[in-house]
C-alpha cells in the first residue's frame, strides 16, 4: 500500500530528454526553456520575474526504507509545468494513472487550504498550488475520457486559419490600454479608495467601456490569484495589466478560459457557455443573439463535447478557435495576384521640388474634375461678362455723374441676378435632366449628378448679386439722389419725377422698392431655411416655438415661396426708375423659357402622379425605424436600378413629396421602396402603416407586417393609406450598366439605391441561364440559333453595406439569400460590415467569431446577419478593398458607387483618383445626391 504522496522537484540536466520550445506569433517569439530546482514546494516556484518558463516536476512516493534504488525509480511521476510570471498549468504527465492523478489534485487542494494560514506563503504557494491542483484535475477529467497517459494533442498552429486565430483574443488593441502601463497607473491614483481600485472603476482604468465585459475579466483574474475581494491595490492592477497585455496566444487563451470557467474546476458547462455568450452579445448590441444564447450555447457544446460529457476543457477550446472552418464567400484571390497584391507600392515618393509637386496636384484635379470645371468656368464668364456689359452702358449715361460708380454696380448685379433667377430653375427640372441622362450623350461632358450642387452655387451666386444691387441702391445711389443738387438733379427728373423726392421713405414705399426689400425677404427666408443645419434639425439648442422652423418641412414650404418672388420679381422687372422703354426691360426675356419649362414639370408631374395610383401590396416595418412599402406596378412605368420616385401619401399631407430610392429591380413586377424614419412625415407616414400591420408570421421578416390578400379570398384586406408616386426620375447610380466592374458601398439606408442593382444583376444572370437553356434545348433539335444580343455589361460586382445594427439586415434579408443560392458563378461577392461588433481579434467579439464559424459550417447561416452570407466586424479598410479590386481587374474601368453619409465620400473619392493614377485600372466614383 502506497504512502500519501509528496512533491519534490528534482534537478534536470541541461541536456536530459528536453529541448528549448519557440512558439512564433507574428513577428516575435516566445521562448521556453528547462530550468533547475530542487527542494519541496513550500518555497517560490520562481526566483525572478520570467516571460514563460518550463520546469519539470517528479512525484516520489514515500517508501520504507527497505526498498531499494531499484524499485524507486519505476514509481517517480513526471509533470512538465508551464510557469509564467503568475500563472502554472500543465503540459504533460508520465508515469501516472489516472486515480493517481486525482489523489495528488487532492493532496495539493489540502495543502493549500493549509498554507493559508501562512501570510508569508499566501501570496505565492498558495496560488501556485491552487493552479497546479486545478490543472491536474483537468487532467484526470481528460483521462477520464481519453485512457492513455501521452501528452495533450496540440493544434497545427501553422495553418493559415490557425495564423490568423493567434491574433485573436486581444484584450489590448487600439482603443483598450492604448496608453500604456503609465496612464493606467495615473488612472488608478484618480480612481483608487484608500488605496485600491474598486472592480467598477477596473474597466474605466484600463480604457475599456463595457463595465459588464471588464468586470468578468476582473473576476477572472482575481480568481486565478485567489483574491476574493472586490478591490485590488496598484501591486495587484500591474499584475492584472501584465497578464491582459501579454502577446502570447497561450496566455490569452488562458485568460479567456478562466472568464468562461467561473468555478475555476478546469471545465466549462453549458450554463457557463450560455452566460459568456449573454455577455458578448450584450458589449456587442447583438440583441438576436442574446435572445438566442442557450440554443448557440447547446451548438458549441454539441460540437465540442461529442460524447455528452457535460463540460468542456482548455484544449477544446483552442481547437475551435485555431481550426474553426472559414466560410467567407467570395474572397479568394490566386497566389499570384495576392503576391502582387503584397508587393505593390501605392504609397508614392514625395517630389522634393515644390513647384513639380504643385504642378501634379494641380493636374490630377483637373483630370478628376474637368467637367465641373468648364461649366462653373463657363458660368461665371456669363456673369462676368454681363456684368461688364451693363456695367459700362451705365458708365455712359448720365445717371452714373449724379449717383457715381454705385449706380453701375447696382445695374450690373442686377443683370447677373437675371441671369441666375432664369438659371437656378433647370437644375430641379428632374424630368428634362432624366431624358437628357437617358437619351443624349450629354453625360459625357455634363455632370448631371452634380445637378443639385449647382443650383445651390448658382443660389450663392444670387446671394451675391442681391447684396450688391440691394446694397447700392439703399445705401448709395437714393442718398445722392436726395442730396443732389437741383441742377444736377434736373435731368433726372424724367426717371424720378420732377418734383425732388423729399425723404428716403419715397424709395422704400414706391413699386419698385418694396417689391424689391419683399424679395430680399423671401429669398432669405428661404435660403436660411435650406441650410443643413436647419433641413437637417441639426441646431437641438434652440427653443421650442423657433424649433418648428426647423426640418424638412420648413425647407420645402420655404422653398415653395419662388413662386411669390417670380411673381415680384416680374412686377420688379417692369417698374423700374431708370429704364422706361418696354424692350430695355428684359427680365422677362431672361425668364420666360425657365418658367414655362418649370412650369411644364409641374405640370407632368401633376398629371403623372394622379394616373399613376397604386396598390399597397406589402409592408413591413424592420428593426431601425425602417419602414417597407411594396406596391403594385403602374402600367407604363419603365425604369432603371438606381434612380428615385417621389412619395405623396395625402393621409399625412396632400401637398409634401418626399424622394425615395427604389428597391426593386426592373424585372420585378412591383415597385417597392424602404424609408428610414427620420422627421415629421416620415415618422407620421410609419404610425399610419404600423396600425394596419400585425405581427409576422413565423416565416416571414420584419417586427410588423401586413400582406394584402388575394383577390378571391374571403378574409377581408386591411384597409391602407393611400399612396401616389411620381418618377421615375434619374441618379448617379443608374450608370452602373457603363461598367464591367461595379464597387458598391452603401451605409445604413443608403444601401437602398444599390440593393436594387444587385437584384438587377442577379436578374441578369437567371435570364442569361434561361437563353443558354433554351439555345441547348434548340440545339438537341437541329435548329441553328444564334445567341440574343446582351446589352448588360456588368461581369463582377462587389457589394459593401456596412451598418450599425444587427437588425438592419432584415431589410434586405431575401436578397442575400437569394444571391447567395442563385450565383453559382460568383458574380456577385456581397460584404456585410456590422460596426457594433468589436473587430475580428478582439476579445469581446471573440465567442461571436467562433459562434459564427460553426454556425455557418453546420447550417449554412450567419449568426449576425441571420443570411447566408458571412457578416464581418467593425469597419471595411477601404484601401485593401480598392487594392483587392485593382489587382483583380487589370485595364478596366471599375464604377464606384457610394451612397450614405457625407462622411466617407472623401475617402472614397480620394481611394478612386489615388488608384486610377497609380495603377491600370481606372475607377469612376459616383454619390448619391437628393
């Protein structure tokens, strides 16, 4: 009968059976090595701070004394430790078995609580042993399962996937501990009670925002060194800093397993699972996935725990995250290209010679805007050159000795305002910009996408005018008038009246000035209101009555006052004191071509809106205040993805059309549109909608829903607000149909314009499937066929929709899925970007990525987007993008098209015009403008 065993350390040699051990990770190292001690363990395994160190321990049964030195060497048990600066597991066993083994995990758990009573000790050994008594239950649980006493499998950690995995589990990045250990220790003399950080002040001391998230990390760490209180003292918070901040995979491994494993047994349960997932879901806003969370905990035990053994370990867990099978779609690049792709420098050489480096700036601006740049060049020579004309005719008469170069000023900007009045109506003829998109080579020169950023120039340039006319007049030329002498004033007498006005009142009161200041008034008015800041309800400080100003409301009942001031601006045109001969009045001639074109729109529109009803056949409202209207299609109504209608629902204001892409693709035969609800109409138009829905089926998308009945069913169709349409009119993302290669990247609702061409390009491809199987069918037949003619040049489209929510993929939900089952050939490679989630690597999102690899591997199903496709984290780097379109689309001109916040159309912009220059494929950005 065996004595209780006792631990003893024994000497290794340097070169006894072991060899150093390098793990690489990126571009460092860490190294192990065999170190020498002897004695029992009631003293420190280490004696000085160590990156990672291995020790190999024996255990030596208690013998008497009459046994031999024979029989004392069959009965030492071997255990390789890995010793960290304050961790221990371990590695291997030999000469154990498994009773052996859970004897010993006893002996050390009691020896433990013993030397507890030791101040001295408790610090270290009783840590140490704590560890080591854990690891070797761990041990005895494996071998429970596993009857052999080899060492632990290992993972083949130089698998791609597995490189790419070692980066993960990061509990340090770029916006965690970013400052370093100083910075934290200044953190914690802000935060400290009486010298210790509470476990509520831990997250905000190392920079990380989730309190929940950073407090399971703290009980992780508190309990691998055995402090069961609720603070830590700067001693403990270094030791904390050095552990999360370790790069080793194996430590952060460690750290992970130990959040997860919450009564530190070496073994994670399904409850355990079910709780980290709770937790991930909850620091990433993944709200379906909370909801979820004891369904996916049951599909990673079902995958790691094969032989329903209740719990998993250690080792299973790096198994799922080193082999953890990749299902991304759609992003293979052959060896070569990516070689190319690595090696290629986009990052020019700065010309040291500033006059060369000017010059190129110079002429990649105009290669990149040179249709922007003839029109305004074109513009302002008009007004310049009207201005010099009426300006000298002024110059000459004698009007110019009594009110000097005021007068001249004043006649000049008003024919420039003439010009402009007459001018700024085309932009907004939607109608006429269309055919001339769809039925001229125009576009070639013309940026009619820019069509609505120049009437906003050309309203800057009226701005202008009005300041120069207004203020010479009322500041300059009445005053002289008054103040004239009566020889100087008698030949005015014929514009003014002979008898001298005898105030300044005179001027103000008269046709020509108050219709004047009334449209001064107006236009201010009106301009005020168009602001962004004012459109856009950005100004949240103002008060209440002043607040209702503001918003899309107000600009467009503003901006519907032109037509007072045209009406005025006649009147003004035709009362005027130095010009009395009726064809010398020419602010008519100026107008009337504009005002009947514009008036003509309004006309077509009109007419067009009140044939064109429609049918309400579905609506959905999804997470994200998004509101789904899927309508019948009008006869006649022809139209290209890309393009807008106008939206009136007479139920929230007969008057109001609010513009809206369209979602549907040509080949459809509905026309339907997603509004985002963001003012007044919109929110009005959703609560009348959401009356007449009710909860989804099983089956079917969306948090309400109504589907209107066929015609011949009994049941009764919800009665609809009632909705008139009006377009189709043009966009910039209608051009797609240009390219062999489209880039699309939409944001949040700004997908909208773009969803509707990949439809339009998945249409595409099962009608050209279609052709083939009709041409083989007439082949089998002897018919000679020639195939149809294909007006549709895209051949690859990529599709980038980067959104903050997990619900906002129910918008479009059908359409990933029906991509990803139709496009065999991979025409269409689609990217979803969810920036709630924490980037791929971080350790707040890491559950989430393991998650999402088995789900997609077992039922073919992304976790996030609930598609088939595979949804990525944070935000897309736009430069690998453009680079991994570059390299893969050599001598082709690729269409890049953006629609979404302003904020990215610069990067993008500037990605395009760095990328045409700097490589053989040429990108044309485009964005979408309302």
């Amino acid at each position: 009968m065996r004595k209780p065993a006792v631990l003893e350390i024994q000497r290794q040699e340097s070169g006894r059976h072991h060899q150093n051990d390098t793990e690489s990770e990126g571009g460092g190292s860490v190294r192990s090595s065999r170190v020498a001690f002897s004695g029992p363990l009631s003293g420190p395994l280490t004696s000085k701070r160590s990156s990672m160190r291995r020790s190999s321990m024996r255990l030596r049964d208690l013998q008497d004394h009459d046994n031999d030195d024979e029989d004392e060497e069959d009965q030492l048990v071997e255990i390789t430790l890995d010793v960290r600066d304050d961790t221990v597991s371990i590695q291997e066993i030999r000469g154990a078995d498994l009773q052996e083994t859970a004897l010993l995990a006893g002996q050390l758990q009691e020896r433990r609580h013993n030397s507890i009573n030791s101040r001295h000790l408790a610090s270290q050994l009783s840590t140490r042993l704590r560890q080591v008594s854990q690891g070797l239950r761990r041990v005895a649980s494996s071998s429970s399962t596993a009857r052999h006493s080899a060492p632990f499998d290992k993972v083949d950690r130089t698998k791609s996937t597995a490189a790419r995995a070692l980066k993960g589990l990061q509990f340090i990045n770029k916006n965690v501990g970013t400052d370093g250990w100083a910075e934290i220790e200044k953190r914690f003399d802000q935060f400290a009670v009486d010298a210790r950080l509470p476990r509520s002040r831990f997250g905000q001391c190392i920079g990380m925002k989730e309190k929940e998230f950073a407090g399971e990390l703290f009980d992780a760490l508190a309990r691998r060194r055995g402090i069961i209180s609720g603070s830590i003292s700067k001693v403990e918070l270094r030791e904390f800093w050095n552990q999360i901040s370790d790069q080793s995979f194996d430590a952060r491994l460690q750290t992970f397993f130990d959040m997860v494993d919450k009564n530190a047994d070496g073994r994670i349960t399904e409850e355990e699972v079910r709780e980290i997932i709770s937790l991930s879901a909850t620091a990433n806003k993944l709200s379906k996935i909370q909801d979820n969370a004891e369904e996916y905990a049951a599909l990673i035990m079902e995958e790691l725990d094969p032989d329903d053994l209740g719990y998993i370990e250690l080792h299973n867990l790096e198994m799922l995250l080193l082999e953890a099978p990749n299902q991304s779609r759609n992003l293979m690049t052959d060896s070569r290209k990516l070689s190319q792709l690595l090696s290629q420098k986009l990052v020019p050489t700065r010309d040291q010679n500033p006059i060369k480096r000017w010059w190129g700036k110079l002429s990649y601006f105009v290669q990149d805007h040179w249709k922007r740049i003839w029109v305004i060049l074109l513009w302002l020579s008009i007004c310049a050159g009207l201005f010099t004309w009426k300006f000298l005719q002024y110059k000459h008469r004698y009007a110019f000795y009594v009110m000097g170069y005021c007068v001249t000023t004043a006649k000049g900007a008003a024919e420039t305002l003439k010009f402009n009045m007459a001018l700024i109506l085309l932009p907004v003829c939607r109608n006429t910009i269309t055919w001339l998109r769809t039925r001229t080579k125009l576009g070639m020169a013309v940026p009619f996408d820019d069509n609505l950023n120049f009437h906003k120039v050309v309203a800057a340039g009226i701005a202008v005018g009005v300041g120069l006319h207004a203020g010479s007049h009322l500041t300059c030329d009445f005053p002289r008038v008054l103040h004239a002498s009566n020889t100087s004033y008698e030949p005015m007498g014929k514009f003014f009246g002979y008898n001298r006005p005898d105030n300044y009142w005179w001027f103000v009161k008269g046709t020509e000035g108050w219709t004047g200041i009334t449209m001064v008034v107006l236009m201010a008015v009106a301009y005020t209101l168009a602001q962004p800041w004012f459109r856009r309800n950005k100004l949240n400080n103002l008060p209440k009555p002043l607040k209702r100003l503001t918003g899309f409301n107000a600009f467009w009942y503003s901006h519907h006052l032109f037509v007072i001031v045209y009406a005025l601006l006649l009147v003004h045109g035709y009362f005027l004191y130095l010009t009395k001969q009726w064809y010398e009045k020419t602010t008519w001639m100026y107008l009337c071509v504009p005002l009947v074109l514009y008036a003509c729109e309004r006309l077509i529109r009109a007419f067009r809106s009140g044939y064109k009803k429609v049918q309400i056949l579905k609506v959905a409202v999804y997470p994200g205040n998004v509101l789904a209207l899927h309508m019948s299609k009008p006869q006649g109504f022809k139209y290209s993805s890309g393009q807008y209608i106008f939206v009136n629902c007479a139920d929230v204001s007969p008057f109001e059309w609010h513009p809206f892409s369209l979602t549907s693709a040509p080949g459809e035969d509905y026309v339907s549109v997603h509004i985002r609800t963001l003012g007044d109409w919109t929110s009005q138009l959703k609560t009348l909608f959401s009356k007449v829905c009710q909860p989804p089926a099983s089956n079917q998308s969306g948090l309400l829903r109504a589907d209107v009945v066929i015609a011949g069913s009994e049941e009764k169709p919800p009665r609809m607000p009632r909705i008139q349409i009006d377009g189709p009119y043009g966009a910039p993302a209608q051009d797609y149909k240009n390219y062999d290669v489209l880039l699309l990247a939409g944001l949040g609702i700004g997908a909208t314009p773009l969803i509707s061409i990949v439809k339009d390009v998945l249409n595409n491809i099962k009608q050209q499937k279609e052709d083939i199987h009709i041409m083989e069918k007439q082949q089998q037949q002897q018919r000679k066929t020639t195939p149809p003619p294909s007006r549709f040049n895209v051949k690859r489209a990529y599709f980038y929709w980067v959104t903050r929510e997990q619900g906002s993929f129910e918008w479009f939900k059908g359409v990933m899925n029906e991509v990803a089952e139709n496009d065999r050939d991979r025409v269409i490679e689609l990217h979803n970007y969810c920036t709630s989630v924490y980037e791929e690597g971080d350790a707040r999102s890491a559950l989430i990525t393991m998650l999402q690899s088995l789900q997609l591997a077992k039922n073919g199903v992304d976790v996030v987007s609930g598609t088939r496709v595979k949804s990525h984290f944070a935000r897309p780097n736009w430069r690998a993008v453009f680079k991994r379109v570059a390299i893969n689309h050599p001598n082709q001109r690729v269409g890049v098209f953006y629609c979404g916040a302003p904020g990215l159309v610069g990067e993008l912009r500037h990605l395009s015009q760095d990328f045409s220059r700097k490589t053989s494929t040429k990108f044309d950005f485009h964005k979408e403008n309302f």
